[in-house]
C-alpha cells in the first residue's frame, strides 16, 4: 500500500517523494502549505471585493433613485397639484404624490441604515459602505470622519423638525414594507424634510463615489447631473399635464 499524503483537494503517493531526502520534503511541504494559503487570500480578496462592489453599486443606485422620486415629486409639495385644476385631473398627481413619498421615505431608511447582516444578507448602506472602504484602507481616514458627521447631520436635522430616524423606520415597517396596525404612533413626518434629506443624502453618496474613484477604483456610471436633470424633467412633465392635449 503506498503512504498518502493529503494536502488541500490533492492526494499525493508515496511515489511522487521517491528520491527526496527529508530537507527536501519538508522543503516541498512547505511550499504546499504557502500555495494553499495564498490561493486562500485570493479567494478572500475576491469575495471581499464582490461584497465591496455590490455595496457600492446598490448605495449609488439607492441614491439615485432618491433623487429621482424626489425631484419629480418636489412639484407636488409646493402647489403644483392645485394649479392642474379641476379636480379629475388632480387623482393621478395625488396618488403618485403618495407613492413617491412612500419610496422615497424608503430608499432614505436604506441609505441611514446601520451596518449589519442576517440569514438574507448584508445591509447595503452609506455607513455599510464606508465600513468596507475603511478595512479595504481604500479611503482616508479624515474623509471617512468627515462623511460619518455628515450622515448623522442629516439625522439631527430630522430631530429638530419633532421626529428621528425610527419614526421613519415605524412608517416604513407598517405602511410601506408590511400592514400592521401599529401599537403606537409614530411622530408626524413633514415632507420638506425628506427633500432636504434626499438632496444631501445624493450629494454624500456622490462625493463618496468621487473619493472612491480617485483612490484607484473603476468609475460607475457619472449620474452627479441627476438633481438638476430630472428638476427639469420633472418641471417639464407637470406643466405638460397642464395640458391634456399634448398628451393625446
């Protein structure tokens, strides 16, 4: 019966060490041990790396989306809907009025959304992000403090307007993402906020994506223009609604 050695996946034969002397195998196993190590960081590296590109790309996406209900629904916060006129017209707009304050208060809980993972997965969020930046040393460390402040900025503006970030994570637990009847209520959530909100939330993960690139990443996709983009986009959709016969 030859002697087995097992290494890894590979079973070696005695036959393969004829001829070694016992420097030489020890030499030999060695290196074995070094390869199997090395190709373990390689696989480490590359899952860390995918993890780090996939947080990446659904924070820059979440941002985006942000933007983009909030620029088209900002008309509707500030008298757009009462000039469309009569009031048939006016469902439409105010059903999507609510939609967009939905989704919107949705994507702004993800992006503020603490580090963490569970038998689904891993919370893809601002701090989630910088988190991974920070153990892959791919930012600085002033501008990772930097942004931390900036984040909770945006939480402190929401506590001087009478309500936290958990009163968003109450709507969003029991109108948006299931139907309880809530044990308690929660505080009254004003609208001007969640744009204020929204724009600096963009602007974060804009500068984060910036930083990123100039520390060697590969650029996404640019979508820095957005907010101002779809402001136009939206402007000229609604005063178009204006108008039913342009639309036919």
């Amino acid at each position: 019966m030859p002697w087995r050695c097992r290494a890894g996946s590979s079973t070696f034969s005695r036959r393969y060490w004829v001829g070694f002397n016992a420097s030489q195998l020890s030499e030999a196993t060695r290196r074995l041990v070094e390869i199997r190590a090395e190709k373990r960081r390689l696989v480490m590296k590359i899952g860390a790396q995918s993890i780090f590109d996939a947080h990446r790309k659904r924070v820059k996406d979440d941002a985006f989306e942000l933007i983009v209900a909030i620029k088209i629904l900002e008309p509707l916060l500030s008298g757009a809907l009462h000039a469309l006129g009569a009031a048939d017209v006016e469902k439409i707009p105010i059903f999507l009025r609510r939609i967009l304050t939905r989704y919107a208060i949705l994507d702004i809980t993800r992006l503020l959304a603490p580090i963490g993972a569970g038998k689904t997965g891993t919370t893809a969020s601002l701090r989630s992000l910088l988190w991974l930046a920070a153990k892959a040393n791919t930012l600085p460390a002033a501008f990772l403090l930097s942004t931390k402040t900036r984040i909770a900025k945006v939480e402190k503006e929401f506590e001087r307007e009478g309500f936290e970030v958990r009163d968003l994570m109450h709507l969003r637990h029991t109108q948006i993402a299931h139907t309880l009847i809530a044990h308690q209520d929660s505080n009254q959530i004003w609208a001007h906020t969640l744009v204020e909100a929204a724009d600096e939330l963009f602007a974060i993960a804009t500068d984060i994506e910036k930083a990123l690139v100039e520390g060697g990443c590969e650029p996404l996709i640019d979508t820095s223009s957005a907010p101002a983009a779809w402001e136009a986009e939206s402007l000229k959709f609604w005063n178009k609604l204006k108008q039913p016969a342009v639309l036919l």
